[in-house]
C-alpha cells in the first residue's frame, strides 16, 4: 500500500510520523458504519469502536463480506440485544441499518413471521445482510459518496401503547395541542407516523412526548413527526415554556431536498426544553435553531440536552446548502450530552445576543460534555462562536463556554476548522468582532480529526482558549486556508486574550466550500 507523509500534530507536541494510506477506507464504507451505531443501537459509535472499524476497513477491501462482517457484529452483539428485545423494533433498526430506508409492510410481516416460527435472529440478520438488495447497494456502501437514505415513505411500526395519539394527521395533532392547557402534556403512541405538511406548533408551556418516553436509542418504539410535502418552513416550532421530549422529528431530506428554511426545529421564547430526542435528516440551514435577542426574540433561559442527531443526507461543498446541527442564539442555552453524526456546516454553534435596538445583551450560552462525528460527510467547524456580520458592533461573549466536548473525524472527511473561535476566516473584512468567549478542556478523545485549522481565534478578543487537547492531522481541506494547529489572528488585531501556544498570524477569508 502507498505509504504518505503527513505532520501529525498532537497540541502540545509535533511529530513528523509515516502513514499508511487508508484507502480502503471510502466515505460510503465511513458514513455506512456510524450508520449502524445510529440506526441500530441508537447512539454515536463509542471510539474504541470507531477507531477497531477504521483498522478494519483500512486493512480489507470494502466488499459484500467485510460490510456483512460488520453488520452482523453490531446487530447480533450483546449491546443491541439487551436494548431492543422488542422483535418490531429489532425488525424496523435492522432494515434501516441494512439499507438506509424504512421497512415496507410485505419484509415486515415475512421477517415477523419468521421469528414468530422461531428462526434466530442471527439467521434473519444474515439472510438480510446476505440479500439481493443489500449486495446492489454494496457499490454505494463502498463508494466515493454518502449514501445518505433512500427516499421511500415511513413505516408505521406497530404498538401495543393506548391513551396516546395515533392519527396520522398533522392537522389533527395540532388542534390537540391547541385543545390542551399550558401545563399539560400530549403524548403520540409509540411508533406513530405523524405526516406534517405545515409547521406543527407546540404552544406555549405544552409538553410534547413519546407516551413511555422511550428516548432517543428507541427509534422503532418513538412517535415520529415526518415532513410529508417540500413547505419551506421549520418542520416544528416551539414557543416559549414548551417541552419537546422522547420524540423522533425527520425531516426527509432525500424525499424533498433542500430549502434554507425548512429546518427541523425552530424555538421562541424562553424556557424552552428539548430533551432526549432523535432529530435526523434536516432539509433546511440546521437542525435545531433557537432564537434570542440577536433575532428580536427574547429569550432567557433554554435548555437541549441528551439528543442524538445525523444528518447523513447533508451537503457539505454546494454553497449554502449546508446543515448544522444545533445553532443557538438564545442568550442563556445550556447544551450538553447531544451527539451529532456529520453535520456539514457547524456542529454546534452559538451566535451572538445583540439585539438591532435597544440595550446590549450578554450571549453566555454553556456547551459541554458533547459529542460530534464527520463520518461520511465533511464540515467547516465542529464547535463554533460567531459574530456574524455587517452590523459593525463588537458583541459581547462573556460566560460562553464551550467545555469538554468531544470531536473527532473518519480519515475520509474533514473539519476546515475544528474549533472556530470567531468567524472572521468565513467572512473576511464583514465579520463583525466578538469578545470574552471560553474554549476549555475540548478534545479528540482517542481518536483523530482532519483538517486546515484545530484552532483558529480571529474576529474574537479577550478569549480564554486553553487545555484543549486535539490529535489533529493536517490536510489541505480549503486551498486558500493557512495549516496550523492552534492560530491567533493578532498580527492584525483580531484575536487577543488568554491562548495556549500557538503561532501569531493572519488567517484570510478562506476559500469554502470544498
């Protein structure tokens, strides 16, 4: 195998070090194995994982028989046994691991039967992994491209649960939300398929949830929100004092494409809470968007916490039609114990407080403890603050924390910027400055990232950026974009404050989109 020459740079130390090629590591094979961790057993692939997996397939020829070596682990492994021992939920994660679509009826009942009449689920397993339609889809499992999934209408899976909705009308959801007084909570029947074709609302101080709460490693037993029609509006919105919790929210991307504003999730007002859920496939600028002063929203207090989200269908080089996976502006959002598979915008970010008029206010938004993986796809920062632009204020970021989150990348996808402490590289001479913000104890973990910059602080003063920790691999993302590991923009007054070594330099609006 080719042998190439890359700068390994773990912060704090440099080595120049020799590394076999991975090359029979492909972004499908990537996309395909996070893919089963998510489907399967509901949750980013722990490191240890990873990382055996990546050895794995850099060291085999991606074919039918090292993707089934793979599948059947994960799905016949102890883990996935003592979290799904419901055979409809086993069923429904097994076609979605297998391949990246919904079962339909007809595989359903015949899988069904099947272990009704005692057939292992090992059997089951490989026969699916072994199938006609898996081994058509192994030169897209193998290839050069996210496999994203395959645009086929939902599947209802069957419940037992009663004294929850079950209809499929989002109409009828929404006047049952608007039916409940604020305090009260509407609960959707485990694995009810709700088709939205408009905004559903959940009104101010409701609780929407999955009756059970079966959370976010169950997304056979949860109540799913589906975008059913291409509206270019969020698929929810959320207002102040609402609850959204134990909820699968899909917006489909792959059935309608991309349009900028038909995000996932939307949220104004304060007290808003989004916990434990699955929110996949976004088809608009993010994921989750909560707003705050910056948007003319007030905004207090927010909390999201606990969700799993992917966004495999994203697009990482077609500008602006990127995905993020949870963008904050409310003011006082804490974020923490989220995990998000392959984001191509930003995997969180936190955008400033100040509002068009009126008095100042202070982004001091705290994100920790999180997790986020470029598996398949590629991105421009996986934890960011931004000024933004065009306003020529200097925004105040004192009390925002970004604090011993996790990050980390296949060897086929790249970060441009792994932690992005201002904008001024995106935006160039229309960045608006920032001040304050804290970049504490982030970190790869075990496993590496790629990319142009680990960290880049231009268009931000008086920062606290220390005790992050990255196993970074250097390459050549964005041609227009300087390589480092840590750089401050104060050779032309752009950064300042309290930094861990790095070079002094000028980081110029780079060329995106690659």
């Amino acid at each position: 195998m080719k042998s190439n020459r890359w700068k390994f740079l773990v912060f704090g130390l440099s080595a120049s070090i020799s590394i076999v090629a991975q090359a029979a590591v492909t972004v499908g094979s990537a996309q395909f194995h996070a893919k089963l961790y998510s489907e399967a057993l509901g949750r980013i692939p722990d490191q240890t994982g990873w990382n055996s997996a990546m050895n794995y397939y850099a060291n085999s020829a991606c074919n039918s028989q090292t993707l089934l070596a793979q599948g059947v682990s994960v799905l016949t492994s102890s883990e996935f046994s003592n979290l799904t021992p419901n055979n409809n939920e086993k069923i429904f994660k097994l076609i979605r691991a297998a391949f990246h679509r919904d079962p339909n009826s007809s595989e359903f009942s015949t899988i069904s039967a099947q272990l009704n009449s005692g057939t292992s689920w090992n059997s089951i397993v490989q026969s699916i992994f072994t199938s006609t339609e898996f081994n058509q889809r192994v030169s897209i499992y193998c290839g050069s491209a996210p496999s994203g999934w395959q645009p086929t209408q939902p599947f209802n899976v069957q419940s037992t649960s009663t004294g929850s909705f079950s209809d499929t009308s989002g109409s009828n959801l929404q006047s049952l939300i608007d039916q409940t007084p604020p305090g009260g909570t509407v609960y959707l029947e485990q694995g009810a398929i709700v088709k939205l074709n408009q905004s559903l609302i959940l009104r101010q101080g409701r609780t929407l949830s999955t009756i059970g709460l079966p959370g976010r490693r169950h997304s056979g037993l949860l109540g799913r929100l589906v975008r059913d029609s291409g509206f270019n509006a969020p698929l929810v919105q959320l207002e102040a004092g609402s609850t959204l919790k134990s909820v699968w929210i899909d917006g489909q991307k792959n059935r309608f494409g991309y349009s900028r504003d038909a995000i996932n999730l939307n949220s104004v007002g304060s007290n808003i809470q989004i916990i434990d859920n699955l929110i996949t496939d976004s088809a608009g600028w993010t994921n989750s968007q909560y707003y705050g002063s910056y948007d003319d929203a007030t905004c207090s207090y927010g909390y999201i916490g606990a969700n799993l989200i992917t966004a495999y269908g994203a697009t990482h080089t077609i500008p602006d039609s990127h995905t993020d996976g949870l963008s904050v502006a409310c003011e006082n959002t804490t974020v923490e114990n989220n995990e998000i598979i392959d984001a191509t915008d930003v995997s969180i970010i936190v955008f400033p407080a100040t509002p068009r008029q009126g008095a100042a206010v202070t982004q001091r938004s705290i994100v920790r403890n999180n997790f986020a993986l470029n598996a398949g796809n590629s991105a421009y920062a996986a934890y960011a603050v931004d000024g933004l632009r065009n306003r020529g204020v200097s925004h105040n970021f004192l009390g925002t924390v970004f604090q011993n989150n996790t990050i980390w990348s296949s060897p086929v996808a790249h970060i441009d910027i792994v932690l992005a402490v201002g904008t001024r590289p995106w935006f160039g001479s229309t960045s608006d400055i920032g001040y304050g913000p804290s970049f504490d104890g982030n970190t790869t973990g075990i496993s590496t990232v790629r990319g142009n910059m680990g960290i880049a602080i231009s268009g931000m003063k008086e920062v606290y950026v220390q005790n992050n920790v990255l196993s970074f691999l250097q390459v050549p993302a964005s041609p227009s974009c300087p390589l480092f590991n840590v750089g401050a923009s104060t050779l032309d007054g752009y950064a300042s404050g309290n930094i861990q070594s790095f070079i002094n330099t000028v980081i110029p609006a780079c060329n995106w989109h690659q």
